[in-house]
C-alpha cells in the first residue's frame, strides 16, 4: 500500500544540502509516484534558490534549521557535509521529521547511537543511506548465497579506492563503509566477532587515506576489505565457498550484475563456466554526477513504502545492522585515534 492510499497525499520530501549527491538522490525523487520534492535547504537563501529553480523546487530555505522546522515535511534526506551528519539528523528528528542521512552518518559508534537512540525516543523513522543494501542484486546474491550452489562461505574480500580526497575526509567513512557493509551482507547479516588486524596510512591532514582491515567473523570466517582516497582499485568484490566463489565487479557498491562459478577437482582446478546475472538500472532521466545513481531509486523507494507502512527502520539495513558496521568502522578508526 502506497503512502498517498494511507493518508491520501504524496510523501513530503525535504532536502537538506545542495551538492552533487543531492542533485542526483531528487533526479530519483521526482521519478517516483505519489511524491514530491516540497523543499531544499541551504546555507544561504542563495543557495537554496540556485538549486531550487535548477530543481524545479517551490520551498526555499536559507538555513538548515528553518529546513527542519518546516512542518509540511514528511522527511528530510540529509546531504550536508559529512562531519555535519550528526547534528543535522539530530536538528531534523527534534523537530519532528522522519530522517534519510546520507553516509556516513557519523564518525563513531558513540555518536551513531546519539542519532539512532534519538529516533526511537521521538518514534521517528531513520536510515543510514548506504543505498547497495537496496539493489535488486543484493537481494540476489543473498538468495544465490542461501541456495548453496558454492556451498558453505568461508571468506569474503572486497575493496574501494579511488584517487580523490586524500587528506580530506576519512577513506574508511567514504568507501571503507561500503566493503564492511558488503562483508555483513555476504555472512547472512552476522557482524564480525573481532577486527584482527589493521594496515593504515595517514595524510597530513590526519585522516586516513588508504585502510586495509582483517575481519573474523563468526564461524571462523575471514573477511577483508581495502578502501583507499590515495588510489583507485578494482572495486569488485568476492565472495568464498567450499564449492566456488561469487565475484561481483565494478561498482560492487551499487550492483548490476555478479557471476558464480564452482570450483571442484584436484586442487579445485576444474571450473565450471560462469553464470552471470545482469539486472537492468531503473529508467531514471539524468544527467548524473556518479555511477548508477538510477539505483537511489531503490532506497527511495523502500523509504516511501516504511512511511506508508508506519515502519521505523528499513529491513534491509535496520537499527542493528547499521550499528554494526557503524562499530566496525569505529574500532578500525580507534587504531589511530581516528574520531
């Protein structure tokens, strides 16, 4: 049942930031059925405008917190910077609205449990954007995984570097996140037991600018990931069985196709041909700013369906799952005093 068959309206989006993330998580929006971007917030009235005309956009706002005041509004999606992740969720849950905050939401468990602990106490709706959880190959792989064709998962590696960014911002908030989420997905949702080992470099800045970390799961299964701002990698992921692997290629994050082949024989040297499956990306108009961006159709989407279901948290990354990997990242951070 849609939103608008529950309260007999369109969902009421707000959008809090006005930069390329933005841009492409309202593209979405304004594809969707029974919703409607109603407002944009910036940092000035400038701003707003700028990006409200080039949006199409009436609501116009020149602060953030005359964003969240604004009572018309089912929800905020917040895209400010990142270390104002925080506090911006913060700032839209007291007053009252429903919560999408793009990743990563915080830089420590501490202060993402500020925000989920938050939420429940004002019985509102929150969700980490980390938008991969909600691409219909996700929920492919998980079955393929469930079907046993590559038997028992014993291991799984992912990795994400780029070559931007470097020194200002943390590569374990912008792309570790995706490999420690991916990694969660691939053992059925289990968070790992302990961080084993960790390899950082850090910029001058003190950020880290290329991680690499050891998971142990339960089960005595590993997980690995590298993410980097320093430079690119594959940015595929792999998933381990006692009968054959999972590979998913460029960009693992945001998914359209992955491939399964068994390995059996003497040294598991006999390959069977790969079965390959390939999902189609929403028909979403662009331009966009960064690869499948169609796909935030997903995430929005399963927002729209939790309101008009009265639901507080997304099944495909809920309050508990989040919090994992939001502590996965925390004590990796901790290594070096990151916060």
């Amino acid at each position: 049942m849609s939103f608008a068959a529950v309260t007999g309206r369109a969902v009421r989006w707000g959008v809090m930031g006005t930069g390329t993330i933005a841009h492409d998580f309202v593209k979405v929006l304004q594809a969707l059925p029974n919703c409607e971007v109603a407002a944009v917030g910036s940092r000035s009235d400038e701003g707003a405008a700028r990006f409200g005309d080039a949006h199409n956009i009436s609501g116009r706002h020149g602060s953030y917190e005359s964003l969240a005041r604004d009572d018309s509004l089912d929800i905020v999606y917040v895209a400010t910077p990142s270390m104002r992740h925080v506090d911006d969720s913060l700032l839209c849950l007291e007053a009252g609205r429903h919560v999408l905050c793009e990743k990563a939401m915080a830089p420590s468990l501490q202060e993402a449990k500020k925000v989920v602990d938050k939420a429940v106490a004002e019985d509102r709706f929150f969700l980490h954007g980390v938008w991969s959880r909600f691409f219909p190959a996700m929920a492919e792989i998980r079955k393929t995984l469930r079907s046993g064709i590559i038997g028992d998962v014993y291991a799984a590696h992912a990795s994400f570097g780029q070559n931007d960014g470097a020194g200002q911002a943390s590569a374990t908030l912008e792309t570790g996140i995706y490999c420690a989420q991916f990694l969660q997905w691939a053992f059925d949702g289990d968070a790992p037991e302990s961080v084993e080992g960790v390899s950082y470099s850090l910029a001058d800045s003190g950020l880290d600018q290329h991680v690499g970390a050891l998971l142990r799961f339960p089960g005595d299964r590993i997980g690995t990931f590298e993410c980097s701002l320093r430079h690119p990698t594959p940015r595929g992921a792999t998933i381990c069985g006692s009968k054959g692997v999972l590979q998913v290629p460029f960009p693992f994050w945001c998914p359209t196709q992955f491939s399964v082949q068994t390995m059996t024989g003497l040294g598991s040297q006999d390959w069977s041909e790969p079965q390959t499956y390939t999902f189609d990306l929403p028909a979403v108009e662009g331009p966009f700013n960064f690869v499948n961006s169609e796909g935030l159709l997903y995430e929005a989407q399963a927002v729209n369906d939790c309101l008009a279901q009265g639901k507080a948290q997304c099944d495909q990354f809920d309050h508990r799952e989040n919090l994992a990997v939001m502590g996965v990242l925390s004590e990796i951070r901790g290594r070096w005093g990151g916060s």
